[in-house]
C-alpha cells in the first residue's frame, strides 16, 4: 500500500466542444520534511499544554516505533508504519490520539476514552493535566504497528 504518494486522476476539460481528458497528480500528504515542520508548527500553535501534550505524544511515538514515518495530512499530524498508526489533533479542551485500527487492539489499561462505540477506530482524549501511561501508550503504538505489518504481509 502506497502513503503519502502521488495517485492520479482524471479531470475532464471541455473545449471546442470536444472532451479532453487529462492525468492530474494530486498529493494526498505533505514530504516527511515538510510534514515535520507542519507537526513543529502546530505544536508551537497553541503555545499552552495542548502542545506540550501532542509533542510528547509524537516523541512516545517515535521512541515505540523508530520506524514510524510522519505525515501532514487532512490538516494533522499523522503517523505510519505499513499503514496508518494514528493521528495527532488539538481542539479547545482535549489533544486525541486517533488509532486507525484501535477497535482490534488488546487494551489492558484502558487508555481508550473515546469512539468505544465504533467498530474500527478508538481515541485517547487527554486533558489539561492528564497523566498517560507512556509504557501503556508505546505498547499500543506497538500493537498498532505490528498489526500493520502482519495485515501487509498477509496480503
């Protein structure tokens, strides 16, 4: 599966009356070094414990998963490994920690607050003064990403 690639599509352009068609490459993602500058940005955004937060948020993801590739895309940071691990948002009251696949990951220490009800994502909301667990959050983070790989190497 290709991430932060190009993927085309097509755009019709009429003219003359005739249909032309035309390949357009659309980037879906920002390049890694971009994508770090965006992630610096929006961490040094809100200039309050919500960067605080999604900064360590990204340094526990990194040190989980030190093949862990980021990007910027849908306006966040979101971080890969054979597929898309999670995502890093800020809002007002909460910084989330989106897992893509959170619904088939074993989660012994409740870290999971958030989208329980759905059937394939879960979250972890933090609020101002939260403690995570980072030994519990690396482990999801690794569950994460080895559940990427078998998923790629099954299919």
């Amino acid at each position: 599966m290709k991430f932060g690639g190009e993927r085309a599509r097509k755009a019709k352009k009429r003219s003359s009356g005739r249909e032309q068609i035309r390949i357009v490459k659309k980037s879906h993602s920002q390049p890694v070094e971009s994508a770090s500058r965006l992630i610096d940005a929006r961490i040094k955004e809100p200039s309050d414990w919500r960067g605080e937060m999604l900064s360590r948020l990204r340094t526990l993801i990194k040190q989980a998963d030190p093949k862990v590739v980021e990007e910027w895309k849908w306006g966040i940071p979101v971080w890969y490994h054979d597929g898309l691990i999670c995502t890093g948002e800020t809002y007002r009251s909460v910084v989330k920690a989106t897992f893509a696949k959170g619904a088939s990951l074993d989660d012994p220490s409740g870290l999971f607050n958030s989208s329980l009800e759905g059937r394939v994502r879960r979250a972890i909301d933090s609020r101002e003064g939260d403690k995570i667990s980072e030994r519990a959050l690396k482990t999801l983070i690794r569950a994460a990403a080895a559940l990427n790989t078998s998923s790629v190497s099954d299919g």
